[in-house]
C-alpha cells in the first residue's frame, strides 16, 4: 500500500470557505504540516479536526524535510499553507516537488 501526501488548499480570509474533501482529508491523515500552526490550528478548532500538526516552514525546513519523508513512509500526510494551496510560492514546494 503506498501512502499518499496531500496538498490541501485551504480558505483565504473566509474559514468557510474549505471543501468538505479537504475538511475529510484533514480529518484523515496522520498528521498536517503547516506553515503557521497558530492559523491553521484556527481551521481545524472550527471543524474538530484534532489529527496532529507541526510546523513547516521556511526556518525549519531542513529539519522538517526528512521528518516529513519518515512520516509519509508510516501514513497519509496532508500539507496546508497559511491561506491558498501550498507549494506555489511557500517551503512546501521544495518537499512537494521532492517527493
């Protein structure tokens, strides 16, 4: 079985304005990386969401980065940015396109 990472688009400005795919995903995987966990913890009070968070961001990265591999090889693993879809223009593009 191979474990799948998700790049999950999440809301700008607007918390409801997430699809009830990413809320699902979110829900699902055994653990989110995120930007900022200070917005993205935000996201996931208002849906209890309660899967595990760390931070991932452009100051860790590099201790982040093999961790991320590591976990991808035990789960599922979900990637959020502040606001928007990760990887576009955040620390996430250099794990996404390394995977």
């Amino acid at each position: 079985m191979t474990n799948s990472l998700y790049v999950v688009t999440t809301p700008i400005g607007n918390l409801e304005d997430i699809t009830f795919r990413a809320i699902r995903i979110l829900k699902e995987v055994s653990l989110i990386a995120a930007e900022d966990t200070r917005v993205t913890r935000k996201l996931l009070t208002k849906y209890s969401i309660n899967t595990k968070l760390i931070s991932f961001n452009e100051h860790n990265k590099h201790i982040r980065i093999p961790k991320l591999l590591k976990e991808i090889r035990l789960g599922d693993i979900a990637i959020v940015s502040d606001a928007g879809t990760p990887g576009i223009n955040d620390p996430a593009a250099e794990f996404v396109f390394g995977v």
